[in-house]
C-alpha cells in the first residue's frame, strides 16, 4: 500500500493552530472537527506519522457520517412560541422593533390551544416515542399574556415539556407556585450585578428599571431544576462580567448563560463591543466561574461555553443552537409570532422576508421545505468565503444567520458580527482541554450514554 501524507494527494488534510498555550498546538481537520493536541516540540513527526494518518483515515467515513447527521439529518423538537408581540420593557437590543413590542398583537387563549394542538399533532411524526417535544414561550414578554400561557400548560401537560423566557417582572408568587407545580423551565434576563449595570439597556416604557425585584424572583426560583439566567453581553456590561459570574454564584443560580448581543436590529449595534475587547472580559469570567468551583466546590454553568466545549469534545452531546452551521434555526426548532406567522428563528420575527407561512393555515412540513427557512437551514460554513477555510468552522459556525442578513445587505452567505469573540473561545476551550480542566465547566451525568470511538496514543 502506497503510504499517505498529510495535505496532499488522498492524504487527510490537518490545519495547525494556535491554541496560547505553552505547550500544545491544535491539528484539526475542519470538515470532520476532529482534532487532536500535539506538543509543539512533537508537531514535526506527527505529520509524518503513518501510524497516526492510517489510524484517522480508517475512521474519517464515520466521522463525517456523523457531522453530517448532526448538520441535515435532524428534524424539530422545539418551539419558540410567542404568545405576544407584547412587552412591558424597551430593552435597548431587543430583536422584536419597537412598533411590535408597542402596538402589536396577543395571541386569544382560544388561538394558543389551537397551535398547541396542531404542533402536539405535527410532532408525533417528528419526535421518538417517550420524548416530550418542547415549547418555550418567548418574546417579547410572555407573561404579558400569562393566562392563555398557564391555560396552554396547564392543558398540555405531559404532552411537551414547557419553559419561559421572561424578564421576571410579572412573575407574582402566584405565577411562581404555577411554574414550579408545572415544572416549567424559567429564564430570566439580567444583565449585571447591580441595579446600575443591569437597568441601563434593560427599561420599561417609562425608564424604569427593576433589578432589585428580579433578584428577589432568583432567590425563589434557584433551586428550581429548570431555572437558569441570561447575561446579555454589551459594551455597558462587558467590564463587570466576572463580577456578574460572582453575583450569580453568590445568588445561588447554577446556569447562566453569558451570551454576546445579537446585532439583528440597528439600534442593537449601538451597543455592539469590540470582538477582542468583549472576548478579553468573557474569558476572564470563565475562569473567576472556575476560581469560585475550585473554592467553593460548586458550580455555576456557563452553558453557551459548556456547549461549545461539547461541540469540540462530543458534537453528537451538543444542543444544537447557534455554535453550528447550519445552525438550530428551522432545523431542531422554528419559531411562531403571536399571529401565528412562522420564522426559522426567534431572531427572525422581526425579519419579515424571513417568514415561511403560518401556523394556523400551512402545513408545517411544507413551511420547513420554503425557500426562505431552507435559506436558513442549509447555511453552510463551506459557502462563506472568510469561513470556509477556518479549521474551526464547525465549532464556530459563523453565527448568525439572521445578524449577517442585516448586517451585510441581506447577504446570508456571510459571517456574523464576533468571528474573533467565537476564535478566542474556542483557542480557550482547547487549552481547558491541554491543561484538563474541561470537565470543571460541564455539568455531572452529560456524558451519560455516550462512548468513545477513537484512541490514538502515540
Ligand atoms: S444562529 Fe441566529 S438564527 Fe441561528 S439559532 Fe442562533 S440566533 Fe437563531
Ligand atoms: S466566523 Fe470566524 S471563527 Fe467562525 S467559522 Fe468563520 S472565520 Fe472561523
């Protein structure tokens, strides 16, 4: 047998790179993410060792079987589901404009159990027996219609699994009571450790804002297991978010989420940070969440960071959001404004070329097969030409559709708005991976039913 190379002739290809580490590189092989850290003083015989090439090649077809089942070969399970164009808050970067928000429609509660029952029926066909789909009321707040909400679950029951986004005000202890006897999941939005950061983009119609109400919401809901808070990240937040890891911890809270703005909107870009600055204080929180495990024998989840970890050391244990092209949107969910009108995304609702029919009077799989929602689902990182040659383009994704629509003259084939913020977390996840600390930012039992399928110890 004739012997293979690596990056010529039948050779698999490997790009190196750079990982800051003192020690270790990266080799990766982009289309099929598989990676392996090399010592730098090792980087040479590694790339003309037979034994490792051979060892990959026999295992590539299913590597990339793999990736591409993770990319195409899913079907929903997940709704985001807008009961309202409704809310209560003016936030600075919301998605939904301002004249929805203001003036636009509540869903009847009549209506809301009508789509319930439509997607119950659609799913059976789509979702494996023994699992609930799930629909997560989303907004604009939902709460501002929160009695068809709770009559929807309250009907619904066993038949998917509910969550709500939500800005916490309207969370009474009634409200509250109703949650945690219908195990509902519960996100709640807020932006920093004190009233003074957290308040700035996050209003009411008068300027208000409510901080010091929301933490009580926290104290009640921490021990609930389906409770988890949003950090939006913004040049008015971005120097204060290892204190913000901190104010988490201290509250109790055991996922977060720390997500960078999505700059859909143009009022959302006034707040839009710079990549490196944004990626700078981000990496810094990651590692005071560690300081605070390594201290307290607790952990608060980062679970935008925890998946991409996964999307590096487990695609298949992944959630499929935005860290993937093509990314959730249209593919493992869609999402479903207060009039029914169907996006491929939440992030789209206020997109309107972007909507692929109606609930009400289309049939869902005939919405999923539109162009608009297979403009979305068929996103490539191969057909984006900054993207396309980046080793790390599955574990990045180049998010996000519906920002690179906006922000690039309604070019979709083109990057979202942090390449360098994805870069620099994805260069820190490998060296969590180089220095064995990955497993310090992932939640207990997530490798439960998974198995390795490839050892190669030089
Ligand atoms: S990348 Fe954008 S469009 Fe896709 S799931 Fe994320 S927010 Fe939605
Ligand atoms: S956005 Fe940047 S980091 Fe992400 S895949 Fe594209 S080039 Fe790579």
């Amino acid at each position: 047998m004739t012997k293979e190379y690596l990056n010529t002739g039948y050779g698999p290809n490997f790009l190196v790179i750079d990982i800051g580490h003192k020690d270790f590189t990266a080799l990766i092989n982009p289309k099929t993410a598989f990676w392996t850290l090399v010592r730098k003083d090792h980087l040479g015989s590694i790339i003309s060792d037979g034994k490792f090439i051979s060892s990959f090649k026999k295992k590539e077809d299913e590597f990339l079987k793999e990736m591409e089942t993770l990319r195409f070969g899913l079907k929903p399970s997940a709704v985001y589901f807008n009961p309202t164009d409704r809310c209560n808050f003016n936030c600075t970067y919301c998605y939904i404009p301002e004249k929805m928000r203001k003036h636009g429609a509540n869903m009847s509660e009549e209506k809301l159990i009508e789509g319930l029952s439509i997607l119950k029926k659609y799913f059976k066909t789509t979702v494996p027996k023994g699992r609930n789909p799930q629909i997560i009321f989303h907004g604009a707040e939902p709460l501002t219609n929160k009695e068809a909400v709770f009559a929807g679950i309250e009907k619904f029951s066993g038949d998917f699994d509910f969550g709500i986004q939500t800005n916490a005000t309207l969370l009474d202890d009634e409200a509250i009571d109703f949650v945690l006897k219908h195990k509902v999941g519960i996100g709640i939005s807020i932006d920093g450790p004190d009233a003074k950061t957290s308040d700035k983009l996050r209003r009411d119609w008068k300027g208000e804002g409510y901080f010091n109400q929301i933490i009580k919401v926290i104290d009640s809901l921490k021990d609930h297991p389906g409770f988890n808070v949003i950090c939006t990240i913004t040049t008015e937040n971005m120097g204060r978010l290892s204190e913000t890891v901190d104010f988490f911890h201290k509250s109790g809270v055991k996922v977060c989420m720390l997500n960078i703005i999505r700059c859909t909107q143009e009022k959302s870009r006034t707040v839009k940070p710079d990549d490196a600055e944004a990626a700078k204080h981000y990496i810094k929180a990651l590692e005071r969440s560690w300081e605070l495990y390594k201290k307290t024998g607790r952990k608060l989840i980062i679970a935008n960071f925890a998946n991409i970890i996964l999307g590096i050391t487990a695609p298949s244990a992944r959630k499929l959001m935005c860290d993937i092209s093509p990314c959730g949107g249209g593919r493992c969910f869609f999402a479903v404004a207060a009039n029914g009108d169907m996006f491929p995304c939440s992030e789209f609702v206020g997109v309107k070329e972007f909507k692929g029919g109606n609930l009400f009077k289309d049939s869902i799989p005939k919405v999923l097969e539109t162009n608009v929602f297979r403009k979305v689902s068929e996103r490539q990182t191969e057909q984006i030409n900054s993207c396309m040659n980046c080793a790390i383009q599955h574990f990045c994704g180049a998010p996000c559709p519906a920002e690179a629509y906006t922000m690039n003259k309604k070019d979709i084939t083109n990057r979202g708005a942090f390449c360098e913020f994805y870069e620099e977390q994805v260069r820190y996840a490998f060296r969590l991976i180089a220095e064995e600390r990955e497993q310090d930012f992932l939640w207990k039992g997530w490798d439960k039913g998974m198995k390795q399928n490839f050892e190669y110890l030089a």
